[in-house]
C-alpha cells in the first residue's frame, strides 16, 4: 500500500509548534540541514578584560608568594614521607613481629604505587572541579590516611592505607605546576617552578627516622 503522506509546502521557517522547530521542506536538502553552526552561535568564557581582579595573574605578589611556598611546602612534605620512611622499616618489622625481606620492600614501594594510576582520576577531577578544591581534598585525605597508619595494629591495615596515602599525596605533584602556571605568567614562570621543585631535592637532607617508630613517618 503506497504512502498518501505528502511533504507540508509553504510552511514558514522557525516556526514553533508544542516546542519544536518546523522547517520547509527542501528535497534538495533532505529533513536536516547540516549547513556549519555560525561563529555567533559559538560561546567563549574568557575573563572580563586584561585587568579582571578574579584572574589570578592580576592577584598581588604577596598573595602569589603565599600560594606558591603553600604548594611548595605541601609538595616538599609528600616527597619526605617515603624518603624518611624507608630507614625506619626495621623498626616497624620488629613492632609487627615479621622479618620478611619481601614485606619489608612492599613497605615502602606500596606508597608510590599509587603516583601512576591517581593522575588518571585527579588531573579530569581538577578540569570539572578546579584545582583548589581537589588540592584541599586531596590533602584532608592525606592527613586522614596518616593517622590511620600512624594507629594502625597491623601490618594489612597499615599496608591499605599506604596505599590510600600514596594516592591522596601525588596531587600536589599533578596540580602544582599548573596552579603555578595560574599564577605567574610565562616570563617568570621558570623561577616559581624552580623553587617548587626543590621540595623533593631538599628532602633528601631530612634523614633522623633511625630513632623515631616508622609508622610514625
């Protein structure tokens, strides 16, 4: 049976009917029209002028310094944890009774297995979030996993918080640069990035965990 449905002629384009837009029909074209979206359809976010006190390169130097020793010392102290860790892991076999040459390695590499698999989550997290609150996220969390493994009475618990520890203290090695890059302009950047990287070389200085219990660092 054929069809009787013929194309509506003559009817006015942009017309609105229940919410939907009705177009001419135009056989040369088919039903949709994929003409190019116009540049004026386009949406650009961009900040209110070179001058606009919410971009953070017009923020003052003294603001800008703050944040950058901020990132710098967070970063200088998530690099210390597993360098200050690893004299003290005797200390922590003794406590838990072990003397596992295998354990012990597991011990110290258990915090940096997490430095390759978190980026994947974090960088994504900081575009839809921003990087502030999932810096100050990332480091509650650190703090939070510490004490668990600072109170911890066992070696697995011990072990899944590291773990945990590991993947909330990468962040600031993910964000840092780009919160740098926020805050200074490309000119000056070289100088802020040098004293940011410096946290994980200073570290290396910080050696006393042969008297203090290891799962105190």
């Amino acid at each position: 049976m054929e069809s009787t449905l013929q194309p509506i002629q003559g009817m006015k384009p942009n017309l609105t009917l229940a919410g939907v837009d009705i177009q001419p029909y135009e056989p040369e074209k088919g039903l949709l029209d994929s003409s190019p979206i116009s540049s004026s359809d386009e949406v650009i976010v961009d900040w209110e002028g070179p001058d606009d006190p919410a971009n953070p390169l017009n923020w003052s130097s003294a603001r800008k310094t703050f944040i950058i020793t901020l990132v710098s010392a967070v970063t200088f102290n998530i690099s210390l944890v597993p360098t200050i860790f690893a004299p003290g892991v005797p200390l922590l076999l003794k406590e838990f009774h072990s003397d596992s040459t295998a354990l012990a390695s597991f011990l110290v590499s258990a915090y940096v297995i997490p430095f390759a698999i978190s980026p994947l989550v974090v960088a994504p997290l900081s575009e839809l979030y921003g990087r502030n609150v999932v810096m100050n996220a990332a480091n509650f969390a650190f703090l939070v996993f510490t004490i668990v493994c600072a109170i911890s009475n066992s070696i697995p618990l011990f072990l899944i918080f590291r773990v945990l520890q590991g993947g909330a203290a990468c962040v600031p090695l993910v964000l840092g640069g780009g919160m740098i890059g926020d805050l200074v302009v490309p000119e000056k950047r070289g100088r802020a990035l040098s004293g940011w990287q410096l946290g994980p070389l200073l570290v290396r200085m910080a050696i006393f965990s042969a008297t203090v219990n290891g799962r105190y660092l």
